[in-house]
C-alpha cells in the first residue's frame, strides 16, 4: 500500500542534564573508525490504549528521551574527523507525524519500504548520531521509530539504548548503566580507512518468512551425517544462512554475462563481547562486531560447496586471538582485496553479508503501554544483506534480504526459495486489534 504521512512537528531533543566536562570527548574505537556512518533503523508497532492518549504517549517518550540522552551522552553530540565524538549536546532529532491510514494496514502487508515513511530522515543522510519519529494512525495506534548511526555503536549497543529508554518511560529505576569504553578495550587505529562508497543501484529490501517445519526441514538437509555416532547438527541460522547464500548465488548466477562466474564469500557479523579473554560486558557501548568470513569450497563434495563448514569454522576462528589482534591494531581491512587479486578474470568476488539478530531483545520495548505487537527493519542502504530476526510466532524465522531491483526481481521468482519461504505475509497480530 502507498502510505501516506503529514509532518506534525520536528525538534531537537537535547540532554536533561549538561555533559560534564571530563565527559565531553569520546574517543572511537577502531572498529567505530571502520563503520559505515549509514543509520540502522527499527519500528516498533503499539495499538491504541485507553489508558493514554497519542498526544500523551509522544509527549511521555520525547521527554523521556531527554532523560535517556544524558545516560548515553555521546547520542547528542557529533562525530570530528572519525576520531572522536564531540559530546556537546547539541542533541537529536525527534519528529511527530501522523499518517493517513491504520495500523491493520500496515500489518495487512508489512512491507520493509513502507516502513521507510516511519523515519524521520533518509538512512544515508547523517548529520545526527540518533534520529528519532513517532507517527500516529488514524487508528490510535502508534509506531514508535529509532536510528542510530552505525558509526557509534552495533545491534546490541542499539537495543541497549532502546530498552532502557523504555524503562526510563515508564519509571523503572533499574536500567542498567553503560559503559563508553570501547577505546580502551579496542583502541582507535591510525592505518588509513577504506572509504564506504553507498551503493548507486537502485536497492529493494524484501522479507521471507521460514516456518519452525521448514527450519527444521532444513537442519536435516544440512546435517553432516558421515559420522553415524557423532551427526553434526546445524543450528537453524546456520542451516538458514546456507539455504539462502545457495539461493542468492543462483540468481547471481543466471544475471551473469555469458562465460561469467561469481564466487559469493559469506560474511557473518558475530559479537565479539562473549568471545574476548576477559569477557567483555554486554553493557558496553559501541561496535564490537567481527566478520567470520566464509570461502566456497568449490572442491567439496556435499552439493553446497561446504558453505556450511565453512561458515562454522569461520565463526569458530573468531575467538579471543582474534580479538587480541584488534586490540593490537592489526585490523583486516584487505582481506577479501587480497583474495578478490587471485581469482581468474572471468571470476567476480561478491560479499554477502549476514547478521542474525535472533534472540535479540528487540519486542520488549515496554514503554508503559505493553510491548510492541510488531516491530521490524526497513529498506536498508547496503547491498547484498541479509538480517535475520525471530517471527512473532517464536518458532519461525524472517529474512529481511536487501539486494539490487534486478537481482530480487530474479530471487523472487526462485522456485526453491518460494517453495520453502512465505513472501512477505500477514502479520499474526492483526487478529488481536
């Protein structure tokens, strides 16, 4: 559906309380140096209440928001030379609109683009670390939406802010302090950063549905069984992560010029916090991502060119060493440059870029009206992604695949996919409105 919104009003949000002055420069930490600036997004989706008005609810979540800023005091303020954040409470941007339809419409058919009328500003166009929109249905059900640059923190560091804002909404006094020591733990590097071009293709962003039965389908078909006694079992977003990387590079493979060939690498994101020795605390802010870089086999014997060994040992390899070599500046920015220079010239090297936020607290959002009854991405900015999140349901899982028009055009119409992936259905919650 085309959604239609009115802009209500547009403010910047600052701090309740100034920035001390010995808080006033927070130094980035090599792995924030190397971020894309692009904001992550989230919408979260609340039917009407009795208990509060619309007017009420923006009024309690703006003024919480500056309660919350003070808390994450680097939010507020801005980015100097991908060195450091000038914590000068300039603050963030906070828009109210309303929109010319109900929130049954929007769950009819969540559709990611359509979520893009639900933020504020343009996900390339940063200017603040955080942005944030409420928009009203005509309803009296509400979205609440939140970006945060990537340049300052990961999908934990996301909805770490998000929640405790939350519970500073509706009073709770146990929010949890975090911590803006990622410079330290991983500290800044002075090696020259590879720019991050946006992409020029027109991008599309679809979700696929996976029911718990076909999840579990597909566990068995990835299942190493040669070993009788010792069957190695794939998790279900590792079995999830080979399906849909076999689906992407047969569309990439039809697309291609004749006598042209891709070899499609997988990288997974993978938190770095559980896997450092000492362990790093969960309540640290920042990006504490590492790439687990998997590499087809096209040696392997299994049909799937040993994508899925590939993917576990690349995410076994991100482990303490790995995380002391961050920590002694040796980051790998030429990994895959350096491999792309020993494929044969008919071979084109294509990252596809996964991240799971599976088991992520990202519907507990309880702002004193209960949590959200849906709530989900939008059409992101990076080419050839795929996040993959927990269905309402609790069983399933989506795909929230972003790719170029012409070659989602080709992937949805695979025949595997749709025979085993839903696109884009209704969301459940709407019974409940």
């Amino acid at each position: 559906m085309k959604v239609e919104t009115e802009v209500i009003s547009r403010d910047m949000v600052m701090p309740s309380s100034p920035t001390p002055d010995h808080r006033r420069k927070y130094q980035l930490s090599c792995l924030d140096q190397i971020s894309r600036a692009d904001y992550m997004p989230w919408v979260l989706l609340y039917p009407k209440t009795s208990d509060f008005s619309n007017l009420e609810r923006c009024n309690l979540v703006k003024k919480s928001l500056s309660e919350a800023l003070t808390m994450f005091y680097p939010l507020a303020g801005r980015v100097v030379e991908n060195t450091y954040v000038d914590c000068n409470d300039e603050g963030v941007l906070f828009v109210e609109v309303q929109a010319k339809c109900t929130l049954s419409d929007i769950l009819r058919k969540p559709d990611p683009h359509d979520f893009n009328k639900f933020l504020p500003v343009e996900l390339d166009d940063v200017q603040n670390l955080a942005v944030f929109q409420v928009t009203c249905f005509e309803c009296g059900g509400l979205a609440i939406s939140f970006c945060l640059s990537h340049k300052v923190g990961d999908a934990l560091s996301f909805f770490m802010f998000l929640n405790s804002w939350a519970k500073i909404t509706r009073g709770d006094d146990k929010v949890p302090v975090p911590r803006f020591d990622s410079a330290e733990i991983l500290p800044p590097t002075e090696l020259p950063i590879p720019r991050n071009e946006n992409d020029t293709e027109k991008l599309v962003t679809r979700r696929f549905v996976f029911d718990s039965s076909t999840i579990t389908a597909l566990k068995e078909r990835f299942a190493d069984n040669r070993n009788v006694d010792n069957p190695i079992r794939p998790t279900r977003v590792e079995a999830l992560s080979a399906f849909v990387w076999s689906r992407f590079m047969a569309v990439m493979q039809v697309n291609a010029s004749p006598g042209k060939f891709y070899i499609v690498p997988v990288i997974h994101l993978v938190n770095l916090r559980s896997r450092a020795d000492p362990r790093i605390s969960e309540q640290c802010f920042g990006n504490f991502g590492g790439c687990a870089v998997a590499i087809p086999n096209f040696q392997a014997e299994d049909g799937n060119f040993g994508i899925l060994t590939q993917i576990r040992e690349s995410v076994k390899n991100v482990d303490s060493e790995y995380v002391k070599k961050l920590q002694q500046r040796d980051v790998p920015f030429a990994f895959l440059q350096e491999k792309a220079k020993e494929m044969p010239s008919n071979v084109e090297s294509i990252t596809f870029i996964m991240s799971s936020l599976c088991r992520f607290p990202i519907n507990e959002a309880d702002f004193g009206w209960g949590r959200p009854v849906w709530s989900g991405s939008a059409r992101t900015t990076t080419k050839n992604t795929v996040t993959f999140i927990d269905a309402k349901d609790g069983g399933g899982v989506e795909a929230w695949i972003t790719m170029a028009e012409e070659d989602m055009a080709a992937l949805e119409m695979d025949r595997e996919l749709l025979a085993l992936a839903t696109p884009n259905p209704e969301c459940e919650a709407i019974s409940t409105l």
